[in-house]
C-alpha cells in the first residue's frame, strides 16, 4: 500500500477534528495498519483512494468508521488492579460516607471504550456490602459509536475475558454465549452507554465519581486542560476523580488537586 | 526470583511459555505430564504452576487431585491452561483446586495479569 505524506495529513486532520486527539509522528504510520480492513471492506487499495471517497466531508457514515478505525480502543477489565481496587474501595468510601442520608451514586466511566471499565465498576461496587440497597447509576460514554454499540451489547470474546478478569468473577457475572461470554443482567443493569465527545459539554448531572482513564494522553496539552474543565463542570463539589496511570492534572491548570489524603484520587479545586 | 514450572506434553508451548515468563522474571522448570510435574514438585515447590490440561500418563486434572492429596511444604499456585473453554471444563478445573484458568493460545498481558490475579507476579 502507498501512503503519502497528504493523505495521512488529511486522516489525521480528521481525526483531531472530530475528537481532538493527536497523531504524532510513530503513531501515523500506524495508520495503515488500522485502516487496511476498512480499504478491504471498500474494495479500495490506498490512503489516497479512501481521502478521495471521504470527499471532505467530516460528517458521512464513511468518516465515522475511519475516525472509529483510528481510534485506540485499547482496554480490559479491571485494568491496574491495585489502583483500581483502591480507588474503588478508598476513593468511593469517602462518597459513601458523604452520601449515607441519600444512599445514591452517580458514576462516570468517560472514554470507556467497549465497556470494560464500566463493567470493572458496577462489579465492584455491587461486590461491597455497604452499598447494598443504594441508588447505583453508572454512565459510561465514549466518542466512538462503535466502541459503545460494543459495549452496549455485554459480549466480550475468549480473548478479551482473560485479560484481567478473575476466572471465578468469569463464572460468577458471565453467560457462555457461542464463542463468546456475555455479562450478566444484574451486572449490567445500572448502566448506560452513550456515545460522547468529551470536548463538548457533559452529560447532564452531577457525578459523584469520574474515571478518565488512558484517554487524555492522546489530547494537546490545550485539549487535555479543555477536558479537565469539563470534567469539572460534572463533578460534584466533593467528587472523586481518577486518571490512568501514570496521568496527573500536574500542569494542567487548576480544575483539580490531588486529594491529601487518598493516593490517586483528584478533588475539585 | 519467583519459580514457575510449564506442565505441557507439547515442547513448542512448553517453549514459547518458557519464553514468556522468562521476561516476566521467573525461573522455568519443565514438564511433559502429570508425573512428571509431582516428581518435580516433590523435590522443590515451585510459586506457581502452568498446567495442560491433555497428556499423556497423568492428565491435568488428574495431578491437581493428585496435588490435593499430597503433603507439600507449601501449595503453590495453579493455572490451568488450556484450550477447553466451556463452562464444564472451567468448573472442573476450579473444583479441582485451580486457582486461575487461561485459554490458549495466550499472550503475554494475558499471561501477566493472570500471574497477578494469582499473587505471583
Ligand atoms: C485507550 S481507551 C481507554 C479505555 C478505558 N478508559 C481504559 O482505561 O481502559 C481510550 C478511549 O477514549 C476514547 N476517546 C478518544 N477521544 C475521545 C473524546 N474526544 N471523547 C470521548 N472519548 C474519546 C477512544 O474512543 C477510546 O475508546
Ligand atoms: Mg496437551
């Protein structure tokens, strides 16, 4: 396959218009990796060939399936164990005694792919016996409409349950499903998936929890700040935030601090 | 440095699990069935075993029962793996004393983080 330099240019343009994330140099020519079943699906042989098809137009069914190809959707179930247990125990402890009275949890899992994330979650909190009987609402979006029609549906392959998922957790919360293991409906009941764009405004509500995880290291520095804010605009006053690892608000403007207490949890300034 | 012995008939995945955990940091024992796998155990309990389920002389399963009936220094950790992947086959497993199950083929992340879930890497 032919690349040229102006045909990954225009991709790429299209790319950081619809979701503000940035190729950077290794990352374009991986471009052609992720776009070869999509040239195959349209009988097409080069890049070129499919910016010609795009026509220049951002918005065309063909434009969300290069934006989806593009996009890394990399992701597993309860993905950094240990920080994700201790967020799920220690940062939603100190929700769980500010919300006792109203024994209600709003959670959001934004840029949550296929769904893992948010399964990780409503897993894990219906696994901790003092939030029994709680109003338990999870939100989970993603720019990718595909990556949510994934999600969506509850079915995860062979290869995706074995990444992190605990083979009893498998037995417990899952149904075989042909080749295939789908989780089960009380799992998956306090969730809904929605497709996103974390540039623009948030979801309606004020979470008591948001993980955005792996996803702001792909945004300009301006982009990851433009995120923060909006997350902050969701938050509530004393929410809890958790990032990937190894991502901090360090340097990203004064939207959250790290709480002093709880390793790994951001506060709302 | 944590040990780990590879039970499996076939040398190739004998290999590329070698492989695998060798840059994971474990020491590699080897063993082509069952048998064998007691034998090695007897003379050092290693932190962990992967284990085939079909072979010849003493099948998975089978040592795992085995295991269970025998007088360690210490129990060390098993992973079955496999490529039965039917709720049956797993359930056995567990009932048996596995503690984590992995369907081959398998890669390393996979590999990793079934290793963490059993509190060995
Ligand atoms: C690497 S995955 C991380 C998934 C999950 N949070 C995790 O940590 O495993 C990043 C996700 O962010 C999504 N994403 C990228 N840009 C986005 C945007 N502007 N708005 C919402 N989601 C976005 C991608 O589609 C992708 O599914
Ligand atoms: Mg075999």
């Amino acid at each position: 396959m032919e690349m040229t330099p102006i045909a990954i240019s225009a991709l790429a343009g299209l790319l950081e218009r619809r979701t503000g994330q940035q190729l950077n140099a290794n990352r374009r020519w991986t471009i052609e990796t992720a776009l070869k079943p999509l040239l195959r699906d349209l009988g097409l042989e080069t890049l070129d060939g499919l910016v010609i098809r795009l026509n220049g137009d951002d918005r065309s069914p063909l434009a969300d399936k290069i934006v989806d190809a593009m996009l890394n959707h990399e992701t597993f179930f309860f993905r950094d164990l240990a920080a994700f247990d201790h967020f799920a125990t220690e940062g939603l402890g100190l929700i769980h005694a500010a919300r006792a009275e109203r024994r209600r949890l709003r959670v959001w899992s934004a840029g949550c792919s296929t769904g893992q994330e948010a399964y990780s979650l409503s897993m894990a909190i219906a696994q901790q016996t003092r939030f029994q009987g709680w109003d338990l609402g999870i939100f989970a979006t993603d720019v990718s409409g595909e990556a949510i029609a994934r999600a969506r549906s509850g079915l995860f392959t062979q290869f995706e349950v074995q990444r992190g998922l605990p083979i009893t957790t498998l037995m417990r919360q899952f149904d075989p499903d042909g080749e295939q293991w789908r989780v089960k409906a009380n799992v998956r009941a306090p969730i809904t998936f929605l497709q996103h764009n974390l540039l623009s405004p948030p979801p309606p509500g004020r979470f008591d929890a948001i993980l955005c995880r792996n996803v702001l290291l792909y945004f300009s520095l301006e982009r990851r700040k433009a995120v923060l804010a909006r997350l902050r605009e969701a938050i509530a006053p004393d929410g809890v935030l958790m990032l990937g690892a190894g991502e901090t608000v360090l340097g990203l403007g004064d939207c959250f601090t790290a709480d002093p207490q709880v390793r790994g949890v951001y506060r709302p300034a | 440095m944590k040990t780990c012995l590879v039970v499996d008939d076939s040398k190739v995945i004998r290999k590329v699990a070698r492989h695998i955990l060798e840059t994971l940091d474990f020491t590699v024992e080897e063993a082509g069935d069952g048998q064998e796998a007691m034998t090695a155990c007897l003379s050092e309990v290693p932190d962990v075993i992967l284990l085939d389920w079909n072979m010849p002389v003493m099948s998975g399963i089978e040592f795992l029962r085995e295991l269970g009936h025998t007088t360690l220094p210490r129990r060390p950790k098993v992973v079955f793996c496999t490529t039965e992947n039917d709720t049956a086959h797993i359930r056995a497993a567990i009932d048996a004393g596995a503690d984590e199950y992995v369907m081959k083929p398998f890669d390393r992340d996979t590999l990793e983080s079934k290793l963490q879930l059993v509190g060995v890497a």
